[in-house]
C-alpha cells in the first residue's frame, strides 16, 4: 500500500513538471510550411522578427529563359548566421503559391533537402536538412516553362525564437511576349518618422525604451498643446502583419478602465491608416466611431498614418473639447493623465483584445502627465502587489513547501532520540514549514485580490487557468490542516483514512503549485525576464532528482532498517523497565548531504527568484 502510494504521488509530480516543462521548453521551431513558408513548432509568443533581415537573396539576373540556369545567393551579412531556411520561387500575380522550377545546389558541403512539391510540373522549393550555421549558400535555379513574372522568397531562422519569414528577392521579369503586364510598385505610403530631436524642447515625449531613436523604438508618443488643441504623434513595433494598431489610452490610473483612447489602426481593405476614438469600459473596449464618422473628423483632424515595415505610426490633432461630441469622455483641458500604449490585431478599425502576456500587456507611463508641457518622459510603471505576490508565492512554495514534503516524506526515521519540544525534529520542521507556508500564501492572495480589485479572468490561456488553479490550490492548503487537527490518534482504526486525505490534498495542490508558478511569470505585469523561467526549471529538475534518489536509497535500506526495528522491539520486551535508545536508520550520511543539498539549492534559486522578481 506504501509503495503503490509513493508510486502515485511521483505519478502526479513527473506529470506536473511535463506540464511545466510543455510551458516554457522552447519547441525546436522547424522550416517550414509550404503556403506562407512560417515556420513550425515555434515557442509561445514566439514571432516574426519586423527589423530589417541580415539575411538577403541574390539573383544572378533580373529575368529568366528556359532551361537556362539563374544563379541564386542567400548571404549573411556581418556576424549573422541562420541556422534553417526555405527556399522557393513564387508567381507575383494572385495565382496559389506554388513552388516553380528546380534548385540545384553548388558545392558539396552541404546537402539539403526538396520540399513542398508540385506534382503536376515536378517543381519543388528546398529547404535546410541540418542545423549547421551558415553564412552563404549559393544554388542555380531554371524552369522549362514560363512562369509569369516571378520572385524568390525565403525564410530564415537563426533560433528558435529568433527568424525571418517570406524575406523577398529583386522581381525576376517573364520575357515571353505572353507575359502578364508588369506589376505596379509605386512604393508603399509612409508617414515621416516622428523627430525625437524635439523631445522635452518643442514637444513632449513619452518612449519606451528611454532614448530610444523612433524607427528602434518599442512605443512612442509626443504631443504639442495649444489652448484648444493637443497634436499628437504615435509609433509603435507589430509583428509586421497586416489590419494591426497602436493605440495609446489617457487614464487617470495605471490600469484599464474609465479612459480615453486613441487607436492608430490599419485596414488592409484599402491600405489605409486612420486613427478611431474609442473608450475602455472597465475590461472591454467601445469603439465610438462606428456610427459617428462625421463626428470623428469634427474631433481628428489633420491625420497621416501608415503601416510599414512592422511599424504602425500616424499623426492627428484633438479637440480638447472631446467631451462636447462624445459625452462618455471627458475634456482634455488641465487634468493630468497616465499614458497606456498598446498593440495587437484590429478588424476594420475595431481594435482585438490584447494579451496579458509580458510582449501584451499595455505599457503605462510611470507617472501623470501634463499636455501643455514639453517633459521628456520613459520608464514603466510597476506594478509592486503583484511583484510582492510572486515573491510571496516563491517563497511559500519554492522553500518552505518543498522542505516540508521532504522531510515528511523521507526523514520521519532520523534522529529518533532527539526531540524539539517534545516532537521529533521531522515533525517540527515540517509542522513549521507548512505553518509558514499556509500564512504566505493567504497574504498573497489577498495582495493580488487586492490589486485585481476581486475576480479577474484573463481572455486566453494559459493565463485564463491562473486564478482557476489558485482557488483549488486555496482550497487544499485550507482543508489539510483541518484535517490534521482533527485527525484520531495513531491507535485509531480510522488514522489511516484520515491520513489518505491529508495526503492526498497535500499532493494536489503542490503538484498544481508547479504549473501554476509558471503560469503567474508569464503575466506581464509581474515583468518576469524569460530566462528566469529557466533558473526555475533547473531546480524543479533537482528536486525531482534529489526525490528519486531518496527513493531508491530507501528502498536500498529497507531491510536494514526492518532489522534494527525489529530487534530494538525484541529489545523493550525483554528489558521493559530499562532505557533503550531507538536504533539509527542506516545510510544517515546520504540522507543528510541530500538535505543540506536540497536546503542549498532551493536557498539559492528562492533567493534569486525574489530578486529577479522584485528587481525587473
């Protein structure tokens, strides 16, 4: 029955940390899908890199005939290397994406592999068939067909979260008399970048990061106030798709709710950019100019804006008297405000729900702001309840619940004759740690009841299952000390029922611990940088060892151990009257370097977590 239970319990545990591991493993992002050439298996969150590409494509000629061969380059400039790529040639008119004619490569150091095949001409793309990084590959491509103008579209991946999808080469001109007209390129309209000279001189400014010249910057937003007027300029990095917005809100807090919105939002439709006035009603967004598009251009006016090169920017003027047209909002005279900036996808001017995410959540300027002044404004506000929370739950669960299982679970048998006020020392240290834990984690939750302001239920996963699993883990930690206080004595023939349930309820909720940890240092508010994830991961891993090997070093000693037992109560039998010291288990050297060890690490990683967590 003890075995069975122990296999159960290492049962939950392994499957939690595959949970954890499924979290935050980065997925080897493999090349790639035939139709728009992205790659496979990215990591969460992971996207296409929007700075301009290290990586170009060459092409020996600006146009082809058949059956003779083109020369095509793929280059690496500077330092950069790729580790996988795709290779294809592409129509340019609005004909599927197939792959046309054949690659051949030169040289013989490497060996790639055909992919996305045509049957019907027996044309294929080629792609990487190793991780080797590269620097230059050079390949000759020919058809024994015209194809219509065509172009030679590549994808790069250096890591795993780290490439560039569909990068373009030069047109390659169809010279057959049959050949469709050439296509128009008059160059795409973009709005002059936002001069950052002025900051804090002629305008003010809000930009993230501090410094930060526009095109590098992650957000940015100026603005010029007149005695009617506020003119404002708005920037921001996407994930370079198309139907994409950068909005920023004017609240009179750090959070969403009650506030003015100005959305710079792209309509693949007709290529156009247009900034829409909506207002945030607690945790959804109104959009006010659906049916009030005269109205819009009464309070916008003076607009310019583009979306180009994974970044959206616009410019426009506000009334001040914003109110007078939409009574939901408030005047834009003398109040100060806090700047929320924001991104994500919009549909035909609706902005979506962004993410919770550290990459999603809205960035909120530190402190209010002013639009008659010309201040020169960066930094981020904090969010410092829900740094508390995880540096709470960090150390609830991290330390003081993973030292309380372990000795529970393997040092009930040593030191059997020393005792600390009357208990024995594993039952002290146990009864501490879970004490302590239980009061750490009902602190914290009420610090992020508090600053969620109650009930908060985030729109996708795994974000959404956050509070889910904190109420059930809530639940077990309230339930199992009950349990112990009210269980019967040792001599009881209902201990052993009693005892099920303090374990099981115990193992529930810290299995649930492990992901759930993982999941609260992805939210964007806690700003957790990634690789502290890791930092965690290597110690569960640990823990999972140091687990295992206790287990096995008992098993090891069992017999051993049934002996001295037996015959220290063959001894108190015999001599009832006389003192006889309980016999040491057998391998207490093991057991103590694992203790000290486990003590160690987790000390170590609880104390950097905090760190990290509280710092960043």
């Amino acid at each position: 029955m003890v075995t069975m239970t122990k296999l159960l319990f290492f049962m939950l545990e392994l499957w939690s940390v595959t949970v954890v591991w499924g979290a935050v493993d980065p997925y080897r992002t493999h090349c790639c899908l035939c139709n728009n050439l992205m790659p496979s298996d990215t990591p969460p969150n992971s996207k296409p890199q929007i700075m301009p590409s290290p990586f170009k494509i060459k092409v020996s000629s600006d146009t082809y005939t058949l059956d003779q061969e083109l020369t095509v380059e793929l280059v690496a400039e500077g330092e950069a290397t790729f580790r996988d790529f795709m290779l294809v040639a592409w129509p340019t008119d609005n004909r599927p994406r197939t792959s046309l004619g054949t690659f051949t490569l030169l040289g013989k150091e490497y060996s790639p592999k055909q992919n996305c095949y045509n049957n019907e001409r027996q044309t294929y793309a080629i792609q990487t068939a190793d991780r080797i990084p590269k620097k230059y590959l050079r390949f000759t491509w020919e058809t024994n067909r015209f194809e219509g103008h065509i172009e030679f579209r590549a994808t790069f991946i250096v890591d795993d979260e780290t490439y560039w999808v569909a990068e373009s080469s030069p047109l390659v001109v169809d010279p057959s008399p049959n050949a469709p007209p050439l296509p128009r390129t008059p160059g795409p309209k973009i709005t002059p970048y936002i001069n950052v000279d002025e900051c804090g001189l002629q305008k003010g400014c809000y930009r993230e990061p501090a410094g930060c010249l526009e095109p590098y910057c992650e957000y940015i937003v100026t603005w010029q106030g007149t005695t009617d007027k506020v003119r404002f300029e708005l920037s921001g990095l996407t994930d370079s798709g198309q139907d994409r917005y950068i909005a920023v809100a004017l609240s009179n807090d750090t959070y969403m709710g009650e506030d003015i919105v100005f959305a710079c939002t792209h309509d693949s439709s007709d290529d156009s950019t247009r900034v829409y006035i909506s207002y945030n009603d607690h945790n959804r967004n109104i959009n006010l100019d659906k049916d009030n598009a005269n109205i819009r251009k009464q309070v916008i006016t003076n607009e310019e804006g583009s979306n180009h090169n994974g970044r959206v920017r616009c410019r426009f003027t506000v009334d001040r008297e914003i109110d007078y047209y939409y009574p939901q909002l408030t005047h834009i005279g003398g109040q100060h405000y806090h700047l929320l900036l924001a991104r994500g996808e919009a549909i035909r001017g609706t902005m979506k729900r962004h993410g919770l995410g550290v990459n999603e959540i809205p960035v909120s300027s530190p402190g209010k702001i002013d639009f008659f002044s010309v201040d020169n404004i960066n930094g981020r506000a904090r969010y410092p309840l829900v740094k508390a929370h995880g540096c709470l739950m960090i150390l609830a669960w991290v330390f003081f619940a993973s030292i309380g299982l372990l000795m529970t679970k393997y040092y009930k048998p040593m030191w059997p004759n020393k005792r600390m006020f009357d208990h024995r020392y594993w039952f002290v240290a146990h009864t501490n740690c879970m004490s302590s834990m239980f009061i750490i984690t009902i602190i914290g939750i009420i610090l992020i009841f508090v600053e969620a302001g109650g009930w908060s239920v985030a729109p996708d996963l795994p974000q959404r299952a956050h509070p889910i699993l904190g109420i059930i883990i809530l639940v077990c930690i309230i339930i199992n000390p009950i349990i112990a206080l009210i269980r019967p004595s040792e001599e009881h023939k209902c201990r052993p029922v009693f005892n099920w349930f303090h374990w099981a309820f115990g193992t529930i909720a810290n299995v649930l611990a492990i992901p759930q940890i993982f999941i609260g240092m992805d939210f964007g508010k806690a700003n957790v940088p990634w690789w502290a994830t890791w930092i965690l991961v290597i110690w569960v891993i640990v823990h999972i060892v140091i687990e295992l090997s206790l287990e096995v070093h008992q098993c090891c000693t069992y017999k051993k151990n049934k002996e001295r037992r037996r015959k220290y109560e063959l001894q108190k039998r015999e001599n009832p009257k006389m003192h006889i010291d309980e016999p040491e288990p057998a391998g207490r050297r093991f057991k103590r370097f694992m203790l000290f060890f486990h003590l160690t690490v987790t000390t170590i990683v609880t104390i950097i977590m905090i760190i990290v967590i509280a710092v960043a």
